[in-house]
C-alpha cells in the first residue's frame, strides 16, 4: 500500500514538472522568483503594500528590433516599462493596455524606433522617456496623460507631429528640444505650465497655440523657434520669465494683455546678437498702463507699440 502512494506521489510530479517546462517553453526563469524572461524581455516582480505588478525592461541589446509586450505574467499584470534604454535597432513594440507607466529613460536612445501606439492605459511619461528616438515620426499621447516629463521627446529630430492629451497640465523642461521638424503643436485648454527651454531649437515650429489656461511660461521655453510668426501672452500669464522667444527670427508680432506685471530679460529680441527686435508689438492697455511694466534688461530699446489692441 505504502509503496503504491510513493509511486501515485512520483507521477503527479513528474506530471506537473512537464506541465510547467510547457509553459515556460522559451522562458529562462532567474535565480530568484521575482524575475523572468521571455523572448528576451525581462519582467521583474514588484510587491509593496497591496499593489502587486510585472515591469519590463531590457537595456542596450542591440539584438532587440521588435517588441510585444505581455499583459499578465503568473497572473500579475505587467504595468510599466522600466527601460528599453540603448536599444538602437529597435523599431518596432506593442505595449498592452495592462500597462500605465513609461518610466523615466524608457526608450531612451531607440535610434530606430519609427513608430509607437501608447495605451488609453499610460498615465505617465517619465522623464527622457523617448530622448534621442531621432527617427521617431509621429505620436499620439492618451487623453489619461497630464505630465509629459522633462527631456521626454528631447532630440526627436524626425518628430513631425504629437497630439497632446487634452488631459495635460503640465510640460516639463526640455520637453521638445530639439524636435527640428515639428511644425505645429495645439495644447489643450487645461494646461497651466511649460517649464524652462520646453521647445528650444524646434527651428521649424511655425505655429503654437498657447490657451488661457497657462500661468507659467518658462526661461527660453521658445528660444530659437526660428519659423515662429506670432506670439500671444495667454492670459493667466502675468510674469514672463527670461529670453522666452529670444532669437526667434521670423517672430513678427508680439500680443501682450494689460494684466502682464514684469516682462523679463530681452523678451523681444529676434536675434543672438540684440540687433534686431520684433517689429510689431500689440498692447491690450493704454501707455500709462504700459508704463508700469516692470521690463528686464534688453527690452527698452523696443521702438513701437500698438495700443488698445489684443487677440
């Protein structure tokens, strides 16, 4: 009898240990049970209070070209992307809708990543999560997104067009540095802030439009916009920070509400050298009103200005 039961005992293991090398055909389980590849992706485990999840990372495998994304390992839903950093012939990756997190350097330096659809799942873009993705050409960013961290697409030099969320509040610094293709960019009217060099050297950034909404505009966030036309103070901004539109070449009119308290430093220069300024200046006030502008240096020099007259 008791030999039968050890016999019974040796095939249910034998059964199960063949189940589980089917399941994990192709897998390569790590040294302790937090962790797991599969197809060359590794998720990892993360456990801390009840929140229990798979994140999925792999950096600098220049192997790596495309990528799909599982939703659920061991029954826990994989929700972020650690960092796919370096991987510089990856072109291609599915990302489930169990994920909410691009972390910060998630795809940093993805030189061959073309194209990428994000979840409505995405509730953060960390900070340089696609910095230097240099031939990345157009993206979508789900309406759930309200940050866009700093240095998030900086160097995208192929970045024609972004749709922003119209959940989005805030644009952090560096955002779009360097996004020399970008021509047109439309925020929603709930955004308040766009932080320090947000869109420096967009060269081609022809039009922006900047809603009401916005309170903060920060240092150089426009600095060397060289096709920008026109510029409109948003109303909600009432102190304008630093070189906000310096060396803006074609910049050819500034509109400005009569609730602006301090214009900082050479904010209507057009050029490196402080030779030239924006040739047209619109003013919501009168000229006694102007007059109390507190204007940082570089500004005084500006030779006209038409009053009584806002957009």
């Amino acid at each position: 009898m008791r030999k039968n039961k050890i016999i019974i005992i040796i095939s249910i293991i034998n059964i199960i240990s063949a189940f589980t090398i089917g399941i994990f055909s192709g897998c390569n389980i790590g040294n302790d049970d937090n962790e797991i590849t599969i197809n060359g992706i590794t998720y990892s485990f993360f456990s801390y209070n009840d929140e229990n999840y798979y994140y999925a990372h792999n950096v600098e495998d220049e192997s790596i070209v495309s990528v799909k994304i599982k939703d659920y390992i061991n029954g826990y839903p994989v929700k972020k992307i650690s960092s796919f950093r370096n991987c510089t012939n990856l072109t291609n990756i599915i990302i489930p809708s169990t994920v909410t997190t691009l972390a910060d350097s998630a795809f940093y330096g993805c030189s061959a990543l073309e194209d990428i659809e994000l979840p409505d799942s995405i509730i953060e873009l960390g900070s340089f999560a696609f910095k230097y993705c240099s031939e990345l050409k157009t993206i979508s960013i789900p309406d759930s997104v309200e940050e866009i961290g700093s240095g998030c697409f900086q160097g995208c030099k192929s970045l024609e067009s972004i749709k922003m969320p119209n959940s989005l509040k805030t644009i952090g610094s560096n955002a779009f540095e360097d996004c020399r293709k970008l021509k047109e960019v439309d925020l929603p009217i709930c955004i308040t802030a766009i932080k320090d060099k947000a869109f420096i050297n967009c060269s081609m950034l022809e039009r922006i439009y900047l809603p009401d909404s916005i309170i903060e505009i920060g240092k150089m966030a426009f600095w060397n916009c060289y096709e920008l036309y026109s510029f409109r103070v948003p109303r909600g901004v009432t102190e304008l920070s630093d070189y906000i539109v310096f060396d803006c070449a074609n910049l050819h009119e500034i509109y400005i509400h009569k609730n602006v308290s301090k214009i900082g430093k050479s904010f209507f220069d057009v050029d490196a050298y402080q030779q030239h300024v924006v040739p047209r200046v619109y003013f919501e006030g009168t000229k006694e009103e102007w007059d109390k502008i507190e204007l940082g240096n570089g500004n005084h020099h500006l030779s006209s200005i038409t009053f009584n007259t806002y957009q």
